[in-house]
C-alpha cells in the first residue's frame, strides 16, 4: 500500500511540514458506509423502490411529511447501531497532533460518526440527522430519540430534519469558502466528486496554492487536480497515512532541535546521547 513517506514532506518541498501546518478535510459517504450507513448511490441505492432523489427534497416534504420522516428515522436509527471506523479515529489524531485552529473537517455526511469519534473541529455541510427544525419558526435542536410519524414544535408547527435536501443550499459556506482559500493541504476522503457544491472544493484549495490528496475506493473524477491519490478503503489507508504525517513531524522537529542556530555551534554531542 502507498504511505506517504518522510521524503514526501521533505522532498520538493510539496507539503508544508509543522504543527501549524493549514489542513482542511472533506470526508463524503465512503468514510460512513465502512460503519455500516448506506450510502444510497450507486447500484441498488434504493429505500422502499424509491431513490433517495424522490424522498430528500422540499417538494416531497410537502406532499407527504410523513412518509420523508419514515425515510429519514429508519437513518436516524441505523446511526445508533453504526460505531466510528479507524479512518474516523485517524482524522481525530491528525487534528490532535496539529496546533488548534490548523486542521478543519467539512464533511458531506449527515451521521455523527466523525463527532463522536472525536473530531473537535467538524463543519456538517449537508446538516445533521441528530438535529430537527421547524418548518415554521426556524428553532433546531438535537433529538436523538425516537420520533412520532410526524413531529411537531413547540410553536405548534411540523419539524423537518436538519439536512440539506436536494435543491437546497449547503451550510457553512461561508465559513468554508475563506478555509479553502487559506489551506495548506486539502485531503479529500470517501468521495468521488459528483455532488457541488462540494466537489468544486478541490479545485478552490488547489488554485489557493494547497498541496491535495486523495482517500477514495475509485479513481477521482477530477484525478489531474490532485497530487496525491491512495486507491482503497478509507478505514485502511487513512490511518497509516496519517501515522506517516505523524511520524514525518516527528523527524523534522528532531531535526529542527539537533540543527545549530545562530551561527552558534552547538558542544559535541555527549556520548550516550545524555546531557
Ligand atoms: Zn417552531
């Protein structure tokens, strides 16, 4: 298997090496479906004969809540049984080992996998299937209980979920636009790129100057746009690509600390290494 190397982030001077190195992060439903979550796309994507297509939009909402919500709880119930996977506890590492405010996670998946392995710094994109809203007053919360066939607030008005359905506007923009723009390495993991505004993500990063890299069970759509691609499942690849990230900072600090300063030569080493 391909593991990014120390020469990697030495050599050409491709990746900026150091803790405050900028790191944005998009993960998409490959990283979720090794958890068990169906992704519904590609063959066989279908919930009760229907695409997702049919079922996640506001048009649908309105001619039929309750059966949206039906769609909607049988997800909300799959992410109780689903546990985070070792590409999830990866990205939770890389973001530990770099200085707070470096790293940033966009992810496209509305489970809470990446959460609740840890990840501190996590911008849910399409929304969350944890969070409810009212159609009326605007309120959201987090709901993780089983819900009736067709909740309502407060205010008396039917809840939706917290999720961007199809045809509406992602969250976080722009929040996520000035991110891309300042990142140093842009990883993209679990996805192929088909769905926008997301998948015009790599091509902001990489014009903005950052290093890019690809986690994904099939080839990019875009493959020119990256520098680096690792073909195979997230859960396998991320976690010791991120070990070579951790062990390449590693090396560079210690050879950062031997290296004479100043002009100043530092004393012989003491034999034994001690001092
Ligand atoms: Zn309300």
């Amino acid at each position: 298997m391909a593991t990014l190397a120390p020469d990697v982030l030495q050599g050409r001077g491709a990746l900026p090496a150091g803790r405050d190195t900028r790191v944005v992060v998009l993960s998409g439903a490959g990283i979720s479906a090794e958890s068990g979550l169906p992704t519904f796309r590609g063959d066989g994507g279908l919930w009760e004969g229907m695409r997702p297509e049919e079922v996640a939009t506001p048009e649908a909402f309105r001619r039929d809540p309750a059966l949206v919500w039906r769609f909607y709880e049988a997800r909300r119930r799959a992410l109780d049984a689903a546990v985070p996977n070792a590409a999830h506890r990866a990205l939770v590492d890389l973001e530990r080992a770099l200085t707070p405010g470096s790293f940033a996670l966009i992810t496209q998946n509305v489970d809470d996998l990446h959460q609740r392995a840890g990840s501190q710094t996590v911008f849910p994109m399409h929304g969350e299937l944890r969070k409810v809203r009212c159609t009326a007053c605007g309120a959201f919360e987090e709901r993780r209980e089983e819900l009736p066939a067709l909740p309502t607030c407060d205010c008396g008005a039917v809840l939706r979920p917290h999720v961007v359905w199809f045809g509406e506007t992602p969250l976080f923009l722009d929040r996520i636009t000035p991110l891309l723009r300042r990142a140093q390495v842009f990883l993209v993991v679990g996805t192929s790129g088909h769905v926008y505004p997301a998948a015009g993500f790599i091509f902001e990063a990489r014009a903005a100057g950052a290093w890019t890299v690809g986690v994904n069970v099939e080839e990019a759509e875009a493959d020119w746009a990256y520098d680096a691609f690792h073909l195979g499942k997230a859960g396998s690849v991320l976690p010791e690509l991120v070990r070579g990230w951790l062990k390449a900072l590693l090396v560079i600090e210690m050879q950062e600390a031997l290296r004479p300063h100043d002009g100043v030569t530092r004393g012989e080493a003491t034999p034994g290494g001690a001092s």
